[in-house]
C-alpha cells in the first residue's frame, strides 16, 4: 500500500522507501488490533478486566506484593537451623536470632500501621485481661464502652476476609486472653472466624446493646441472627446484654452461655453544676425526629409549658426545626453533634436535661448528665433506678408520650435539683460496683 501523507490541502509529502516501510507496517499491525478486538475472546478478556472482583483480587494481590517487596531484604539472609531438641531457629549474617514465633511475629509487625504499632506497644504495657472491640461512630455505645473497658481498638463496619486477617493478627499479638466485640456490625463476623482460625483458644464474647424490639430493623436483625448463629456453632463463648432481662430469656430459650452487664458512669459529681444564668435551661442532645426509638417531639413540646424555658441541643433537623417554630420555642441550639467532652460540657451548662425515650437498653446520657451534676428525665425503658425511690420517682418518666407528665416532673425536678445529686452521690458508689462485678462475672474474671 502506497500512503502519501498530506501537507495543508493539495502539497504532497514524498516519502522515502524506509518511511514507507514502517507506515506499512504500521498500517498491519493496526489491522491485526481491530481484528483482536473484534474477536469473542477479547472481548470475555475485557470483561473479566472490569470485573469487580478481578479489581479486588488485583489491588489485594498488589497491595500484598508491595508488603513482601517492603520486607524482604529484611529476611533474605535468614538461614534455618536445627538444634538438639528439635527447636528449629533462624539466624540472620548479623547474627540476629529468631524463633518461629518470633519470626511470624517479626513478619506481621511489618504489616502494620504506625498507629497500631504505637496501639500495641500500649496494650503490651497495661496488660488487659479483656480488648474491646468496637465502631468508632457508635456513640451511645462508645461512650457505654470506654467506661466499661480499659482498652479499645476501634474497627469500622468495612471488614472483608482480607483486612479481618489483618485485624486478627493485630488482636493476636497482644497476647490477651479476651476479645471483646462491644456492639456488633455485621462485617464483624468476618473477624470472628479469623481470630477462631488464628488462635482457636483464644475466648471471644459478644455484648449486644440492642433488644429485640429492634428485631423489626433489617441491620439489627441481621446482627442478632449472626451472633446467635457463631455461638450455636462455638465460634462465640458467651453473648452479654445491657437490657435487664435479655440474657436470662436468651439462656432458656437457646441454652447459650449469656450475662447481664450494667452501663455506669465512673465520675461521680461533687455538687450540683452551675447552670446558665435565667431560664430554666433544658437539654436535649443527639435526639433527631426520624428515630422511632427516641422521638423528640413530646419533650419540645413539654418544653413550651414550662415557664421561661429555653431548650438547647446538638443538632436540630428541619422537622424539629418547624415544630419548635409552630409552639414558639426558645431554642438555642450549636447546630451539629458535638464530640463527647463538649457534649459533657454543655449539658454540665443546663437545670435540667431530657432524654425521655420511648426505648432503650440502658441509656449512657442520663448517666453522663449526673456525672456532670445534672438530673436528667428518662423514660421507663431501663433498669435504672429501680432500686432507689428517691431517683426513680423524681427521674423516670411513667408516660413518655404525655406532655404534661414530662413538664410536671421536669418543674419538679429542677425544684429538687440539689437534692437529687445528693442522693446520687450517695448511690453511684454500690451501683457502680455492682456494674464493675456484672462485667466480672460476665467475663469470668476476678
């Protein structure tokens, strides 16, 4: 074929016999392309390429790669050596000796974070008896966890098979006895089985802060079924609840191994706080109105029948926004959740504040609000209180869907407000061991 490239519209470019060579040949190759991608197989080939799968497979295959490639100078001088018992050792040129634990060990640290490293070397030092794991943006149960726990290690619900082995070999290398899942996101499972596979003996519990009204939601459901389902199968050895009574129904209807454990706050308030000047000020945190648990309707509105009251918040969405708006409510409110010290800090700010819900397990913001030297309303969803009349009748709301019920005993309470930090300062101290000895027992430790 004879190609006469063109210069502006008319001006012919002669070529010479060598350019005209690799034109030709240009042109051959070009066809055999099109060829190929018209072919059936090119085309199965470039569907495989934009399989998810095969780009999952390939940045798991690359990422793995890259660690190895990280390590290896590290290693390739290791010979293997065979001593008289038997105990086979790895010796480096600079005279480094490993054990194989040591070098599995060595080989894992290589995998791991700064973050982590610096995690690890502090759970190396305190020594716990029990890791809680839990997800970083589950606030009520972090909050619940940090008091419950010493030692955390935050995983969001992201895991796959891959990253759970990772995790495994992180918890692994603490050495501590119990893992703890505090909470349970699905992908969780995932880490389960790794650590199961990893170190068979090491004891793993579960403790589920939800209850089984919360059956009727597709992700609660899903997670209670899978907890049920690895300790049938003994990949759990025991299943904890913070709502009274579920352990002991769970136990006799399933035989599983179960225990009860009780959320406390461990600061206990000196006096009373300092409130706002005028009002009464009122506080009602992190409650949004499309929660069917903890609707924040009846408590705004209550709010407009207790004189000179000025609610304050978190968070206020557009239908709280309009219903503050319809019954004329002074609302001040910081317009975005806050991390838990702030959040600490302004409720310790108000007379009073309301976290009267429809359900619960065992709510951690009536608690966090006394600790700060604040009553706060509650509705009967809990066990809290239950053994102190004094506190239960000032502080647990018998209608939470009544108005007027909700006023009357916020007025009172904020009557009573001295009086009833006293009386919790008295209390706290037996509940919170009582809490301490639940997670004990739960544990089987101590």
């Amino acid at each position: 074929m004879n190609l006469k490239p063109t210069q502006g519209t008319n001006d012919e470019v002669s070529l010479t016999s060598n350019q005209q060579a690799i034109l030709d040949e240009v042109y051959k190759q070009t066809s055999t392309l099109h060829e190929i991608e018209q072919s059936r197989s090119w085309r199965i080939i470039r569907m495989i390429w934009r399989n998810p799968w095969y780009l999952f497979i390939r940045k798991v295959l690359m990422g793995m790669y890259e660690q190895l490639t990280q390590i290896r100078g590290k290693f390739d001088s290791i010979k293997i050596t065979n001593t008289h018992n038997n105990d086979i050792r790895f010796t480096q040129d600079s005279g480094s000796t490993f054990t194989q634990t040591q070098l599995r060990s060595e080989f894992s640290r290589n995998s791991f974070s700064s973050d982590e490293i610096s995690w690890l070397e502090e759970i190396r030092k305190k020594q716990p008896e029990a890791i809680a794991v839990l997800h970083p943006e589950w606030r009520g149960i972090h909050a619940a966890t940090e008091e419950l726990f010493l030692s955390l290690l935050n995983i969001p619900d992201t895991l796959d098979p891959i990253t759970a082995l990772h995790y495994a070999d992180l918890l692994a290398e603490t050495k501590c006895p119990r893992i703890v899942f505090s909470g349970f996101p699905i992908a969780y499972r995932y880490l389960v089985l790794a650590l199961k596979k990893r170190l068979p003996k090491l004891q793993l519990y579960v403790l589920y802060h939800g209850s089984f009204n919360q059956y009727r939601e597709d992700y609660d459901r899903n997670a209670f079924a899978t907890i049920i389902e690895l300790s049938k199968t003994g990949k759990l050895n025991k299943v904890g609840f913070v709502k009274a009574g579920m352990a002991e129904t769970v136990n006799a209807a399933l035989g599983l191994s179960t225990g009860f454990v009780m959320n406390f706050m461990a600061q206990i308030p000196s006096k009373a706080s300092n409130p706002l000047p005028d009002g009464p000020h009122l506080g009602m945190w992190l409650l949004w109105s499309g929660n069917w648990q903890k609707p924040p309707f009846s408590m705004m509105a209550a709010c407009n029948i207790i004189p000179g009251s000025i609610l304050h918040g978190s968070d206020m969405d557009e239908r709280m926004a309009s219903f503050a708006k319809i019954f004329q409510l002074r609302t001040e409110f910081v317009g975005k959740p806050l991390p838990r010290n702030q959040l600490l800090q302004h409720m310790a700010m108000m007379h009073l504040n309301l976290y009267v819900t429809f359900h619960e397990c065992a709510p951690m913001q009536p608690l966090e609000s006394l600790s700060v030297g604040v009553p706060c309303l509650l509705g009967p969803i809990s066990h809290y209180f239950e053994d102190h009349s004094f506190l239960h009748e000032r502080l647990v709301v018998p209608y939470p869907d009544r108005t007027e019920v909700i006023a009357r005993q916020a007025i009172k309470a904020i009557e009573d407000r001295d009086e009833i930090i006293r009386q919790y300062q008295a209390y706290a101290p037996e509940y919170n061991e009582r809490a301490k000895s639940t997670l004990r027992r739960f544990l089987e430790v101590g």
